[in-house]
DNA sequence: GTGCTTCCTCAAGTGGACTTGAGGTCAAGG
DNA sequence: CCTTGACCTCAAGTCCACTTGAGGAAGCAC
C-alpha cells in the first residue's frame, strides 16, 4: 500500500510478501541461496524475481526438502535478468526422479495404510516404501533425513 | 541366521531388521514412541510388532514428517496385542488430509515447475501451493517445518 | 576363566534451519 | 533537535532428531 509495487524490495517487504521472517532472509542471503545489493545506507535491496527463489525454497522447506538439496535447483537459474520458461524446466529436471520418488511414496503410503501395514509387508527388506527414496544419503553425525540408508546402517563401530 | 526368528527381538535385532541404529531406538523408547520390556540383565526386548511402529516412523521421517506428527498416529495403535487392519484403517486417518496434501503440493510442484514458477502464479496470495499445507503449524523458536504459517509470520515485534 | 561382543546409562555433542539479543547506523516526521 | 522505525552486524541461543563417548555390567564361546 506504498509505492504502487516498486521493482526492487526492501527486507521487509521481501519478508512480508513472501511470508517469511526478515532473519530468514537475512540467512538465506549468507548462505547464498538468494541475493541483494545495498544502498548508500547499506540496506538490502531485493530484486523482485529473488521472491521466487524463496518460494520455491519455502515450498521445499514444507516437504522436508534439505536446503543442500535446494541448493542445486537454484544454482540452476540464472541470475539478474529474468528467467525463460526453458530454464525453469531444466532446474525442475535436478528435482525430477526426487519428486517422483516422494509422489509414489507418498502414494504409496496412503494408499496401503491400513493394509499394507496391517498384513506385515512393511518389513525392511520387502516394503516397497524402504526401497523407494535411497538417492541422496547425508552421512556424518545428526539427523538423516532422508534416510534411504535403511541397508548396512545397523550400528557403525 | 541364528535362531529361526524368535518372537521378541533384542535391540540389535531389532535395530537390523528395522534398518535404523541401536541409539536410535533408544531414543524412540525414551520419546515414548516404541516399547520394550527387560530381561533379568535389563537388556531390553521388543516384541516383533514393534519393527511396524518403527517401520511407520523411519516412513514418515523420510518423508519430513516430524516425530511430533507421528505420534499421535501411533497413538492409535493398541499395544501388546496383535492389530486388526480396520486399527490400522483408523490410524491412517489420523494423516489422511495431510497426506492427500503433500501429495498434492508435490504433484503440482512436479506438474508445474518450469510453468507455474516460471508463470510467475508462486506469489504468498495467489499460488495454491502455499496455500496447502496449513494445518500443523508449530510456533516459537527453532525451525518451522511444515510452515504453512506463511500468513502472518512476516516479522514479530 | 579370559576375552569378545552386546548390552546398559547418562551426559554431551552435532547439523540443519532458523531466531533472539545486544549494540549501532540512518532518514524522516513532529 | 529528538524520537521513532526500519535497517545493519555478529554472536549466541533453540529445536529436532539423533549420535558419540565414557564408564560399566552380562552373555557366550572357547
């Protein structure tokens, strides 16, 4: 309700539009996931195409998808002039077997609870949903999400 | 390939057959998520029903599901007696609609990236994948998995 | 009975994704 | 001129889902 939708965001209206917090933006920026330039005054200016950026990492974000897997997507879209519709398609193609992976997983899991589950399939080695998702282990300490190491990680010496 | 499949495991075995690590079952007993009972030596031993709510948990984690969210479906399931399927049936509806859900976040995200983000429809108000998975916000610090709270959320005071 | 393996507990560390806080700058409005 | 608000930086805190480590007890195998 200012300036009839100028070009280039402030912080603030970066987070506001595109509903994050201001600290998010703060730390997608150090991690490079998005960019700015500063003012004289040294703050932030957001060019308006850089709210994609953060939405498709917002929406990879809600399906549990790892920033270090966003990452690659970004790095595909070229920056500063706008993007053609033929580049967007090739970034989606670094998601593609992924999405696949997780739609008919997800599928899957809907489809069969209830009896899949229920008739005792659902052991390591012959569901189907164990077998689904094993690209892209993260190894080292923490969390592994995205596990897919489901084989050879009984208990490491 | 020892003793022809006994009826309650030890954390080890349980740990192989569910593909997961010895500590990580203790954190699931300790969260309250799985059960076990001891022997005169306190080890611990699992009744093989188990490895389904493990098998359900390690699922949903791949699929960024949080603990939190797990739980109450596990809840669901009657302990210590075998599970009838309409159990499991009612079980699963505990996630039905968030399921159907991220389906359909993924499916669109597949579906349309390089022509609903490169459309430039991926805006907060008007892009349906934001506006999706709004159930289940979590609130305070800490990450914000499954978001969904992008209304609102643009910068508390 | 000596040794290896498996198990136990409890405290502390880790990685990812942010948030919070302290302390400071700058432009504009009253 | 002073205050307010939006912005800045950098360090530290937080949550989740685990893992690692220290220190110790039990089972089984020879």
């Amino acid at each position: 309700m200012k300036k009839a939708v100028p070009n280039d965001l402030s912080v603030g209206e970066m987070a506001a539009r595109a509903g994050v917090a201001v600290s998010t933006l703060h730390y997608y920026e150090a991690e490079g996931l998005i960019e700015s330039w500063r003012t004289p005054a040294n703050h932030r200016r957001y060019d308006r195409r850089e709210l994609r950026r953060v939405a498709i990492i917002r929406i990879a974000q809600t399906l549990g998808i790892p920033l270090a897997q966003v990452r690659p997507v970004l790095d595909k879209i070229p920056r500063g002039r706008t993007v053609k519709a033929a580049e967007w398609a090739a970034a989606s193609e670094v998601w593609a077997e992924e999405l696949d992976d997780r739609i008919e997983m997800l599928l899957r899991l809907r489809q069969t609870l209830g009896h899949c589950i229920g008739c005792g399939c659902l052991s390591v080695d012959n569901c189907p949903l164990y077998n689904a998702g094993d690209a892209m282990g993260d190894n080292g300490p923490g969390p592994r999400r995205w596990t897919g190491a489901a084989e050879e990680r009984a208990d490491p010496p």
